[in-house]
C-alpha cells in the first residue's frame, strides 16, 4: 500500500482568501461534506482571480472552465469553521493553467484538504481556447510556484 501524502502547510501556498463555512454545509455526520471542498476551491480561486483585476465574469471576453478536479481529504472542518484557501499555480500552459488550493482550518497551519483544478481559458463566446490575457497571465505568473 502506498504511504499517504503529508498534508502541505501555509507556507506552501502564495495567495490566501478567507471564507466563512455556512451552517448548510455541514451533513448528517456533523461534519462540512465532501462537495463543499470543491465549492470552496471554486470561490477562492475565483474570487482572488477578480479582486486581482485578472477576471470580469460579466464583461471580459475571455472564461475559464473546469476541465479536471481533484481533492485529498486530512482532517474534518464543519460550520462554524473559518477556512483559509492557499493557492498557488503549479502549470500555466498558454490557455490552461492548474490551480493548487490548501484548506485550513481556523489558525491550523497544516491542510485540512488539498485539492486542484484546471482551467482552460476561452473565448466567451466561442468556447474555444483562447491564449490567457496579458492582465491574467502577470497574475498567474505571480502565484506560480
């Protein structure tokens, strides 16, 4: 059997963004459940990408969509939790980049979770790969490790 992976730390990570669990994502188990982690990856990447200026979902020309996910689970979060998403950019391709996000819980300075997930950027309106925008590239570059 292979040994299980050491959750990372936050020093790990490049970016920070701060969420709130809600009472609704707790389950019958009393703990957040699984979908929620990738909620989670979603808002903190996203939510860096717009307050970086590197993303207008309403008006910009160029969208990322989901192509892969994945998550490895640590230890338990739930409601009333305060999360802090690390991220960083592990590949930037010309219009695909993978995101890398830690979740942590409270002040815990190891990952409660790890997931990642790729975009390929396109162009809103045609849906096909589009090379990433200078403003979201210098971004990406930014966080990339």
């Amino acid at each position: 059997m292979a040994q299980r992976p050491t959750p990372s730390s936050r020093d790990d990570y490049r970016a920070f963004r701060t969420i709130q669990t809600r009472w609704m994502d707790n389950d019958i188990y009393g703990h957040m459940n699984n979908v929620v982690h990738y909620s989670l990856f979603d808002t903190a990447v996203n939510g860096w990408l717009i307050g970086a200026g590197a993303l207008d979902i309403h008006g910009g020309d160029q969208i990322g969509l989901v192509v892969e996910t994945g998550c490895r689970y640590f230890a338990e979060m739930a409601f009333p939790d305060m999360v802090t998403a690390g991220i960083r950019v592990a590949k930037l391709g010309s219009s695909s980049v993978r995101y890398e996000v830690g979740l942590f819980r409270n002040d815990e300075q190891t990952a409660a979770a790890e997931g990642f997930f790729v975009h390929v950027y396109v162009d809103r309106t045609t849906r096909r790969p589009k090379p990433l925008n200078g403003r979201l590239r210098d971004a990406l570059e930014g966080i990339a490790i």
